[in-house]
C-alpha cells in the first residue's frame, strides 16, 4: 500500500515539472555567482540542449503517431535529454551549491514518473510498433550515430512552443553575462 502512495506522489510531483522548472530558472538568476570562464563552459551544454529540443519539438507529433525519427531514433526522449543538457549548463553557469542540490532533487523527481508515464501511454496507445522501437532505442542515453533530421518541420517547433524556451534561455544567458561581467569589475 504505502509503495501505491508513493507512486501517486511522485506522480503529482511530476505534473508540476513546469512549476519546478520555473522555479529553478528564478534560483539561477537569483543566486547565479558564476564567473565568465564558468558562463563559458556552461553555454555550449545549454545550447547543445537547445537545438536537440528544438530539433525534437520539430519532429514529434504528440499523441497522433509515434515518433521514431529525427531525434527520436537516437534516445527515447530526447526533448527530455535536452532539457537535462540546458539545466545542467544552468548549473555550471550558476556555481551555487543550492542549485546543483535542487537541481539533484527535482529533475530525477519529476522526469523519472514522466518518463514512466509516457512509456506506458506509448505501449498502451501503439502497441508493437512501441515495443519494436523500445527494444531498437535507447530510454535516455543517445546514440548520435542513429541521428537523422527526417520528417523535420519549423511549423511544429512554432506549434510546440519551443520559441518561448529560446526566449527564456538567452535571457537567462544575458543575466549570466552581464552578472559575471560585474563579479570581474568587483
């Protein structure tokens, strides 16, 4: 019984990834003391996390089909890796303690249940065709030597909002920049 708890907790939990999300984009701005070289070395794990995202919201078509193309054919979930790729740059660009701590907490929370929970509505919905492409693809770790940029379109990375993360990151970047612009001045 008490494992059927947790299950739904963790689940509750995992539908406020967005909420967990924001609220991690604010500690990073907040709290973020990293100097340039740090900045630096963190851009190219967020950028790099970026494009797979937006090469991932470009590609899928929530819920009508399984994607298994573009970079789908490398891990599972890539808008999810690419997600981790970005948070993980925020936290070498933040150099805070605190943020790596929430950051160690609350992404395994909240993407893990998701990850389950995707999985199954994907087996549920198509079947074999998912077990096929489950058995073929890795869950989270990619193989880039499957990359492909088939059925790529920028009219999904629109429908899917990926222009707004683009948005949020290079504010977040400029605050970075212009933050370890004032602790070289100090």
């Amino acid at each position: 019984m008490g494992g059927n708890r947790t299950g739904i907790v963790l689940n509750r939990i995992a539908q406020k990834r967005t909420t967990f999300n924001w609220i991690f984009f604010i500690l990073v701005l907040i709290l973020g003391k990293g100097t340039l070289i740090y900045v630096l070395t963190g851009i190219p794990f967020i950028l790099v996390g970026m494009v797979l995202r937006t090469l991932s919201s470009g590609t899928i078509k929530k819920n009508e089909i399984l994607t298994d193309t573009g970079p789908y054919t490398m891990c599972r979930h890539p808008l999810y890796l690419g997600s981790f790729l970005i948070s993980a740059g925020l936290v070498i660009i933040s150099q805070s303690i605190f943020i790596l701590t929430y950051f160690l907490i609350f992404f395994p929370i909240t993407y893990i249940p998701t990850i389950f929970k995707e999985e199954k509505f994907l087996a549920d919905k198509f079947g074999k065709a998912h077990l096929i492409y489950k058995k073929q693809t890795s869950l989270f770790v990619p193989d880039i030597r499957k990359f492909n940029l088939q059925n790529f379109s920028w009219k999904r990375v629109k429908e899917n909002k990926e222009h707004i993360n683009w948005l949020v990151i290079l504010f977040l970047i400029t605050v970075a920049l212009i933050k370890s612009y004032s602790i070289l001045k100090d």
